[in-house]
C-alpha cells in the first residue's frame, strides 16, 4: 500500500510537471527526464493496485494517466 501512495504521488506529480514544461518554456530535457518518470510511476500504481486486495473499481480506477492512482487509492480507502 506504501508503494502505491509513493506511486500515485509520483505520477500525478510528474504529469503536473510535464503539463507545465509543456505550457510554459518547453525544454526538451525536462520531457526527456519527467516523461519516463510519469510512465514507470503509471506502471507501478497499475501492478500495485492489482497486488493489493482492491475492489475491481479500483483497479480500473488506477488504469487512468495521471490520476489513475489518486483515485485508486481513494477508492480503496472508502473501501
């Protein structure tokens, strides 16, 4: 569960990053660094969210980009 709420923070943390290198300055580095970070971080939530016992909401719940994990663990949580 530890590694899910890392998970869904990093991704939704790195998405923000993305959509405002994207909206502002548009450095290339930037996507190429945060870009990967944002799919691993995506990757993780999903195996994480079918590793833990979750609703089957959740799960799809956690097949969302970028926020996919938030919910997911919300979902959980009211769970």
């Amino acid at each position: 569960m530890r590694a899910l709420r890392i998970a869904a923070a990093a991704e939704a943390a790195s998405l923000a990053l993305l959509l405002i290198n994207l909206f502002t300055v548009h450095i290339g580095g930037v996507s190429s660094l945060v870009g990967p970070l944002h799919g691993m971080a995506y990757l993780v939530v999903i195996a994480a969210t079918f590793l833990v016992p979750a609703p089957p909401a959740a799960r799809w719940l956690a097949l969302i980009p970028g926020i996919g994990g938030l919910l997911a663990l919300r979902r959980l949580r009211d769970h």
